[in-house]
C-alpha cells in the first residue's frame, strides 16, 4: 500500500514579504494560478487517490488546507504542535499512517518545489515502490542530476550500482554532504558521483520506525502517545513533542541506516528557495521583465515586480523589484533580492 506524505509546515522566509508566518510560500501562487501545495497535490493524484495523501502541517496552517484542498478528507492532515525539524515530523506522520495502513510504503516529499517532468517523477515513484518490496530494509531516496555547481543544495554521494527497476539505476548512498562551497560544488559537479539531496524519499512504514527506534533519542515519547482515535491523543502529543529533539531526518536516520539507496533523476527539479529562482520558470516580456499583477511599464527593463490589487506603473527603471502585498511594498535594486528577508520585523 503506497501512501504521501506532504511536509507542509515551513516558514518560507526568503520569499518575504508575499511568504509570511500567517501564509507561507507553500499556499502561495507564486509561479502559476495554483498554489504550491495545490500543485503538488494534483500531480500526485494519478498515483494514488487523495485517501492516501497526508499533509503534515502547524496546527495555524490547517484551515488553508482544508481551504485549498477541500476535497482531502480531514483524517489525512497531520497536525504539528510546534516545529521541531523533520525527523520528529517524519517519526510523527509515519506512525499516525501505519494506524490507518498498517502495511505502508509512505513517500515524503516537500509541498513547495517546481516538477517540470511530472511523468518521469511519478514513473521513478512507481519503480523505488518496486524496489522496496523487494528490499523492505531499505530507505530509497530521489537525488537530482546537478547540471550547475550549487551551493544552496546538499549533496548525495553515490557508490555501486546495485539493481535496475523498470530501466532505472539504484545505487547505495556514500555519504550525505551539506551545502559546499562554491569551489567544492565544482569539484562534486566534475566528479560526477554526487547527487543534490531533493529531500524526496520513499521508506516501508515498519522498517522507519525500526530505525527511529535504533537511532533517535525521543523516539519512545511518540511511540507510546495513544490511538489517534482517542480523545486524550491531541492533547498528549502536544505534551511530549515539545520534550523531542529537534533534528533533521538526515542527521537523525539518514547518515546512520546502513540500508540508504538512490535513484539518480532527471525531471526538471528545483526547490524555488527564493526570489531568483522564479526567473527560471516566469517568462519575461521582451524587455527581459517578470510581470505577475496589474502593472504597466513604460521603458523599463530586467524588472520583477508582484502585485496584488493595486496598479503598479513602472517608468524609466531597470533592474529593479517591486514587491506589494497588500500591506506593504519593498522595492529594491534586483541584485538585492536575496537579502530581502532579512527586512522582516523591520
């Protein structure tokens, strides 16, 4: 039985100020007319149906769930207490699964990264389902070919081949590496044995938890929380997860489980982590500007502007960015989008 986990509770900071605490990147149209959690959602739909998706969220972020995904039924929205990595989140959500099915495969996935090829994901989806039930002890990430030294991105580093399904490679995972610098990116770009860390992986729900049981140190205060089913269940979780120990799930389990494996794939990836990026993927009008809103321009070039409802009008500028929320509206040199966050609380 395969079942997706959707982790949804992120803050989103670097797409301030549209990305916001009370809505964050992730339930935001910031590249199309749908949400990125909408996105999401509907590509993984032809997989499985909608009763086997779960969204893990903060508990202030549940009614834009249910708003923009109405057709989810309520059961599948997991409810975070309070922020505390991903390890305890995966922990959490792989045990509230396993109590609806208890014989699972459970893929994780973020709720806010672009999927050009949407077919090839579903179809290397499908393949390391194949895998694992053939090797039930294993953990079988997604790793992105790099096509460009990053080093916004962690890094797998692939060893041996070690089976073929439906004509794609699996091979065992070396080692996790964190984001490098820009002369070690190169180096893992020309050695050509290194992956970037998409945080996309596929596990059986039985063996996860056999390896939180092994490898993390608050693994008891979820395990014992009652039946999701009891009424005391809520209100005990938020008792003990504020006592978890906040950690990624690579430091946790990943760089520890002797059993990880990878997929190398190809399908038009990107994690869309902050304003830059969407210049991949918004096509520019023939003055090189990415216009989303009411706006009108009048000789200006290499512009960003978002808007909401009021008109915006550009005249005689170029290289600028032109944010409005609504609330407010940050207007910057376009070199300086990558520092816009750090106006927040400002």
């Amino acid at each position: 039985m395969l079942n997706i986990l959707i982790m949804a509770g992120g803050k989103g900071t670097r797409f301030w100020p549209m990305s916001t605490d009370e809505k964050p990147k992730q339930f935001l149209d910031l590249i199309d007319e749908k949400t990125m959690i909408q996105a999401t959602v509907e590509r993984l739909h032809s997989l499985v149906s909608l009763d086997h998706i779960f969204i893990c969220t903060a508990n202030q972020y549940v009614p834009l769930v249910m708003e923009q995904l109405p057709n989810l039924p309520k059961r599948n929205i997991i409810i975070e207490p309070v922020g505390r990595n991903t390890a305890p989140c995966i922990l959490l959500s792989t045990l509230y699964i396993r109590q609806l099915y208890e014989d699972s495969h459970i893929v994780v996935l973020p709720s806010d990264h672009k999927i050009n090829n949407e077919k090839e994901l579903l179809h290397i989806l499908t393949s390391a389902d194949m895998f694992l039930n053939m090797h039930k002890d294993s953990i079988v990430t997604i790793g992105i070919t790099p096509d460009r030294p990053e080093t916004g991105y962690g890094y797998i580093k692939y060893g041996n081949n070690i089976d073929y399904v439906q004509g794609y490679e699996i091979k065992r995972v070396n080692m996790f590496v964190e984001k490098p610098d820009i002369e070690k990116a190169k180096e893992y770009l020309i050695d050509g044995h290194y992956l970037w860390n998409a945080g996309m992986f596929m596990f059986d729900s039985n063996f996860m938890i056999h390896e939180f049981e092994k490898y993390y140190s608050s693994y008891r205060l979820l395990a014992t929380l009652p039946s999701i089913n009891d009424n005391s269940y809520f209100k005990e979780l938020q008792r003990k997860y504020l006592d978890c120990e906040a950690i990624s799930i690579d430091y946790a389990i990943m760089e520890k489980s002797k059993n990880i494996y990878v997929i190398p794939a190809d399908f038009g990836w990107d994690d869309i982590g902050s304003w830059k990026a969407l210049e991949r993927y918004i096509s520019k009008d023939a003055y090189g500007n990415i216009l989303k809103g009411n706006i009108k321009i009048y000789n200006s070039n290499d512009c960003i502007v978002y808007g909401q409802n009021k008109k915006i009008m550009l005249l005689d500028v170029e290289d600028i960015f032109c944010i409005d929320t609504g609330e407010k509206i940050v207007i910057g040199r376009k070199g300086s989008l990558s520092k816009v966050h750090e106006l927040r609380g400002k």
